[in-house]
C-alpha cells in the first residue's frame, strides 16, 4: 500500500477546481458500447476507474483512447463480443453497467457477479429481475451470469429499491428494446438524467430520468453522439467538507448548486458558510468549530451515502455529539475505526454512528478502507494536529482525478508515499 503524509493544523484556502463526474461517465462508456459510430465524451475525469472500464470495453471489441484534455474517442466494436473479462469486473463494480448495454446490442452477455465490497454486499437482483421482464433468459452459474435474448422486449419495472445501477442498466438496454418500458420506483440521481441526455443525443427516446418514473420507447439503433459530463457533485462535497473541516476557505469551481443541495443545506445546518461565487461555483467557509447535525444517507435527492465518510470526520470535531446514520449500505462505518485512531469519539452501533466532537484530532498512521472514506481521512488529518499518514491513498484515485494537487493548490502540505515506505509516529522514515 502507498501512503499520504499530511502536515495537520492549517485551514485549506483557494480554489478547488472540480473534474467530471465518474458516476456518470462510467455509465456513458457503457452506453457507447450500443452505437454504430463513433462516441466522443468529453470532460472525463482521467481516474483508475475510468482506466478499468476502458479495459473492460477493449475486451469486448471497443476502441478507447483517452486524451490528456479529458476527451475520450470510443469506436464500438465492429464484431459482436459479449464477455466482460472477470478479473476487471471483480476489480470494479461499476463494470456490470455492460449488461445492458451488451445484451440489448448482441442478444446475449456472459459477465462474472462482482463480489461484495468494502461498503458491503451489493447483489445485482434488482438488475437481473428487470432483463428477465424484459424477456431474457438469465442463467446464474458458477460466479456468473448470463443472458439471452434475440431481442429484449419493453415492459413495466417496478424497482423495490430506487437503484442506482439497475435504473441504470434497464435504462440502457430499454433504449434498443421492441416497444415502451416503464420503470418505476427508478433512482432519481442528477448522473441519471446526464445519461438520459447522453443516450437521447444518440438517438434513444427517454424521458422522465430525474423523476421515479423513466420510460423508454425502443428505437432500431443508436448512431455516435458527443457529449460533456457533468460535474462530479461528490468531488465538489468533498472539496466543501474539505474547507469546512479545516476551518478554510475554498472557492469550489465547476459546481451545480442543486445538485448539491442537501449537502449544503447540511454544512448551514452545521454552521458552515456557503455562498455562492460566481457562475458554476460555491464558497465555503469554515469559522470556529461546526456545530453539531443529524445526518441520515438516503437515495437521491436525500443526503447522499458517498458523502457521509466525509460529514463523520466534519462531526469529529464538532461542538457535541453528532448522530449519523447509513441507510443504502450495511456497512459503510469503517472510516469511524481510522477515525478513532486520530482522536476521535465515535460510537457506531450496526447502521448508526453517535460522534461526540473533539477540540482537535492527533496525527495517527490510518488506513483509507474505500475510495470515499481516503477523501474524508485526508482532509481530517489537515484539521488535526502531528503529521498523520493515510494509507492506501490509491483507494481514492479510482474516484478523484488529481487529489493531491488539487490539495496542494489549496495549500495542504501533502506528499505521496511510494509502497511500503516505514513510518514511526506518522513520519516517514524515507522521503520520497
Ligand atoms: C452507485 O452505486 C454509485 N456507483 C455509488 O458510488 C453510490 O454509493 C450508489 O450508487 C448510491 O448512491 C456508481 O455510480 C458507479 P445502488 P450502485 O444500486 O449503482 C442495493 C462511489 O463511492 N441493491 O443504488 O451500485 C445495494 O446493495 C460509489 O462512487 C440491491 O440490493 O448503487 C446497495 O445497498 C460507491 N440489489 C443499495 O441497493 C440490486 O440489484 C444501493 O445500490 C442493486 C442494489
């Protein structure tokens, strides 16, 4: 594992300049599997996940190139493959997004389950119930899936869940179906409707994404389109958590403020200021301790679960006690034990946490177990006292492009470790 040292005890200021979202530029890929030509999508943000899917469609026949601007070229395949290779879909989830797509365009997909993670078990049911209504044949065998169907059918969904991934993935192989699909109980996330933006410039007829309710009319093909990706809104929260934590001052470019909203609401709520700044951009101020909030994760546009690693280390230094609980996953709760390590009194009992803040979190040599919890532990540790060293800061550069330099350009006095680099009291003993 590499390691990120962190000179603690300063505010964070400047401007935080946010990339393109990777929740909706996964998904995008994804659906440029379906076209006839050549898909550009731009605003791209150049992270491992984003470098995982790209393997995942040059497997199945695609031709990928990332440029350094953030431009990404994608040919669809010419030839018909329909097997996502199993090690990098273990390696990310995200990588089931191929199914529909792949299914809808060849009639059939053969793709490994993806494990249980960090955060939790994440089944794919939902997805799978869905393609079965539409008329697949699904076969589930040794850690795999496949499916067939000469060609999917449209049909009523009704999600038990708002599924990010399932309204998703039903989204896309609707769009090359025979007929109209319904999906309702359908996740409402703003990545959603940049999809639906994305696919209806291809030429698919969707509409409704941003609502509970998405419906579908099948169209024959889908021809190649260009396409900006929005904002990555969690990136954006975790700049403000970021100027907030550190008691700072941070003018987060490239933002939509409604996209935001409950995470703004929530850091008022904590006593954070939180103006706007100009076109695309919010300011965020931090003056003094936070004071204390209730924070309950929820699907879109409740509080967001991809935030709340982040709010737990705000909590951490709050004035009194704060309650926080998980609702999307079972067990999103990690982070509090790295947390602890630094100082902080955390209580987590199954789905909630009972955080009563402290002055001042220490240096500690902590591990970032998932790619959001890195984004919380970083910044902490900018807010407390000593030289603490995260590890596994490579979890993080799956989701956030340049999270070092975008630190550093706020003034964080951070440095990368290379592997395995011995530490003793939070410091390197090698510099690198
Ligand atoms: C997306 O995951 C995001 N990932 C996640 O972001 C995010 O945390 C999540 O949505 C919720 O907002 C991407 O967009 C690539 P879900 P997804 O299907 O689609 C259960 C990050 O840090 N469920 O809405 O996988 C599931 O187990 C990542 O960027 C089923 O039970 O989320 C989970 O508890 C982490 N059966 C809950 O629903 C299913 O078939 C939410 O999952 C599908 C999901």
């Amino acid at each position: 594992m590499q390691g990120m040292w962190i000179r603690g005890g300063r505010p964070l200021r400047g401007v935080w300049r946010v990339s393109g979202a990777k929740n909706a530029a996964l998904k995008m890929m994804a659906a440029a599997l379906m076209a006839t030509e050549k898909c550009v999508i731009t605003d791209v943000p150049a992270i491992n996940d984003v470098r995982t899917m790209m393997g995942v469609m040059r497997h199945l026949g695609a031709d990928v190139q990332l440029h350094p601007n953030g431009r990404l070229d994608i040919v669809p395949p010419a030839v018909d493959a329909w097997e996502a290779p199993e090690h990098l879909v273990r390696q990310m989830r995200a990588s089931v997004l191929v199914m529909g797509p792949v299914l809808a365009k060849t009639g059939r997909v053969r793709i490994a389950l993806p494990g249980g993670c960090a955060i939790g078990p994440r089944p794919i049911d939902l997805h799978l119930r869905g393609l079965r209504l539409m008329g697949a044949r699904i076969v589930e065998e040794r850690g795999f899936v496949e499916a067939h169907a000469a060609r999917l059918r449209g049909a009523e969904i009704q999600l038990d869940f708002p599924s990010v991934g399932a309204t998703e993935n039903l989204m896309m192989a609707a769009t090359l179906a025979t007929g109209t699909t319904v999906i309702r109980n359908a996740a409402r996330e703003p990545e959603i409707i940049d999809l639906q933006t994305f696919l209806n410039s291809m030429g698919a007829k969707v509409v409704g994404a941003g609502t509970d309710t998405i419906r579908v009319v099948g169209v024959e093909g889908l021809r190649g389109a260009r396409h900006a990706v929005m904002p990555d809104r969690i990136e954006a929260g975790t700049a403000m958590v970021a100027a907030a934590v550190t008691g700072g001052d941070i003018v987060v470019q490239n933002v939509i403020p409604e996209h935001l909203e409950a995470v703004t609401a929530k850091l008022r709520e904590a006593g954070v200021e939180v103006a706007p700044a100009g076109p695309g951009g919010l300011r965020v101020r931090g003056s003094g301790r936070p004071r204390s909030f209730y924070v309950r994760t929820q699907p879109h546009p409740g509080f967001p679960t991809d935030m709340q690693p982040q709010f737990m280390a705000l909590a951490s230094v709050a004035e009194g006690s704060s309650i926080i609980k998980e609702t999307v996953y079972t067990s999103r709760m990690k982070h509090a034990d790295e947390l602890r390590r630094m100082g902080a009194d955390i209580v987590v009992d199954g789905s909630v946490a009972v955080v009563r803040g402290v002055e001042r979190l220490t240096g500690a040599v902590v591990e970032a177990p998932d790619l959001r919890a890195g984004a919380a532990l970083v910044p902490a540790g900018r807010a407390g006292d000593g030289e603490p060293v995260v590890e596994g800061p490579e979890r993080s550069d799956r989701g956030y492009e340049l999270f070092e330099e975008k630190l550093q350009a706020v003034g964080a006095e951070v440095r990368r470790m290379a592997e395995d680099t011995p530490v003793a009291g939070g410091r390197p003993l090698v510099s690198v």
